[in-house]
C-alpha cells in the first residue's frame, strides 16, 4: 500500500511542480501576467513549488525503504522521473496544446518504462 499512496503523491506532486515551472507561460500567452514584474512571477511560482514539496517530501519518506517503504533511492528517483515527464506530457497536450503527440514521443516514453523495468530488475 505504501507503493501505491507513493506513487499517488508523486503525481500530485508533479501536477503543482508542472504548474510552478510552466504555468507562467500558460498565463502569459492568455495575456494574464504580461505586465507583471518577474520577481512576482517568482514568487507565485514558489507558493506553487511549496504544494509541490508538501507532496514531494512524504511520497518520498513513505516510499523509501529506509523508513519501510518498498523502493530503493534509485527506484524512487526513477519513478519520479516518469510520472515527471508523463504529467508533463499530458498537461503539455491538453492544457497548453502547443505539442503534439509524435512518434519519437511514444519511443521516448518506452524507454523511461525499459529504464523502470531495468531498475526493478534485481
């Protein structure tokens, strides 16, 4: 169970870590903050990144092995990535739609799951 609440905070985790890196160009482009100076932008993106890490640091204390969860260091960074790039990918596509699913996209995305299985693999 402490896999799966790990890989649940992860994702939400990287939902707002999404939002705080890009979503000032989102915002940008729909000419909400076109006139904002860019510490203030700075500083919504770091209230955002607090959110961010309010998931980031317990997926990682509940998920690592070294407080009793099942993954490894490695294994947990490893994930991260992935759900990282996925929820990139996914908000990239349906919110800012200015990406297009292509080819090298779907290889890109077989190899983050080879990377995973070759982590796993003991």
């Amino acid at each position: 169970m402490k896999g799966i609440y790990t890989i649940i905070l992860l994702i939400v985790s990287n939902i707002f870590m999404t939002f705080a890196w890009y979503g000032n160009l989102k915002l940008s482009e729909m000419k909400v903050i076109t006139d904002w100076p860019l510490i203030l932008i700075i500083l919504c993106s770091w209230g955002l990144a607090f959110f961010e890490y309010s998931f980031m640091i317990p997926a990682n204390r509940i998920g690592s092995e070294i407080n009793g969860g099942p993954f490894s260091l490695v294994q947990l960074k490893v994930i991260q990535e992935v759900i990282s790039l996925t929820v990139f990918m996914i908000i990239s596509i349906t919110i800012f739609k200015n990406e297009t699913l292509r080819w090298n996209h779907l290889i890109g995305f077989v190899f983050l799951v080879l990377s995973v299985y070759f982590i796993f693999k003991k």
